[in-house]
C-alpha cells in the first residue's frame, strides 16, 4: 500500500464547525431573553413582598391610632421597607390620610421603570413597567413580561 491511503483524520472540517456554531448561536437566541426575563421576574419579589408586608403594618397601625396619619416613618409600627438594590419605598404624603394610604414601591438599576402599589383597599397596581414589559389590563402587580399576574 501506498502512504496516500495511510493517511489519518484529524481535527474537525470547516462544515462541522459552522453547524456546532449555528446550533451554538439559536440556542443562545432562546435562552438568553428567558434568562433575562427570569431574573426581572425574580427581582419584583423584592417590591411585592415588602409591598404586603407594608399593607400588614399600615392596618395595625390605624387599628392602634384610627389613623394612617404618621405612619411610614421609623419609630412607628409602620415604617417603611428598607430599600433594596432594585427597589426603593415611600408614602406620598398626599395619600396618608385618616382613611387613606399608598405605598410605592418605585424601580431603579436595572429595574428602571417598574412602579408597583398599594393602598388601603388592598388595590395592588402595576404603575409602570420596565422596557419590553407589558403593563396588565386590571389592578394587580405584574409577574410576567406580557403583563400577566
């Protein structure tokens, strides 16, 4: 036999690369946008547990005072959540009230835009939502990028 047919198969030709390349490429197509919607998912937990714990504290603070007025401050049984690195917290002072409350929990960072509520008829609002979201059609905090709940 001749050394032209002894010859042995090395590395990988320039079709198989372009094919694992391409594979490589729509699977990176699909999971990175999930990914990034899991992870916005996963940071308004931040605003919407604190949001209920607030609606909590604000009812045993008018059962105590028969008044909103002067919660929302440290000191009282309602002061406001700390803020987090994607959320922070406040009472507009126009909503406290005798019979009234709203606390916002307003975006920042990488959550810029969201803009979640609550007041004292357990209304959960969606105020505004972040880029590529879609702000839900009825009161409640939005849970998913098409503006489910």
């Amino acid at each position: 036999m001749s050394k032209i047919f002894d010859r042995s198969q090395t590395g990988f030709s320039l079709i198989e690369l372009m094919i694992v390349l391409a594979i490589i490429g729509v699977l990176a197509g699909i999971a990175v946008p999930s990914y990034t919607e899991y992870i916005t998912k996963s940071k308004l937990t931040e605003a919407i547990g604190p949001l209920s714990d607030m609606r909590v504290k604000m009812e045993r603070h008018f059962q105590d005072n028969r008044t909103y007025v002067g919660a929302c401050v440290a000191g009282t049984q309602a002061p406001l959540p700390a803020n987090t690195a994607n959320f922070t917290f406040s009472c507009p002072v126009a909503s406290l009230t005798g019979t009234t409350y709203k606390v916002v929990a307003t975006g920042i960072a990488s959550m810029d835009g969201f803009i979640l509520s609550i007041d004292q008829a357990n209304v959960r609002r969606t105020e505004g939502v972040g880029s590529g979201w879609t702000a839900p059609a009825t009161d409640c905090w939005v849970r998913t990028k098409g503006g489910g709940c």
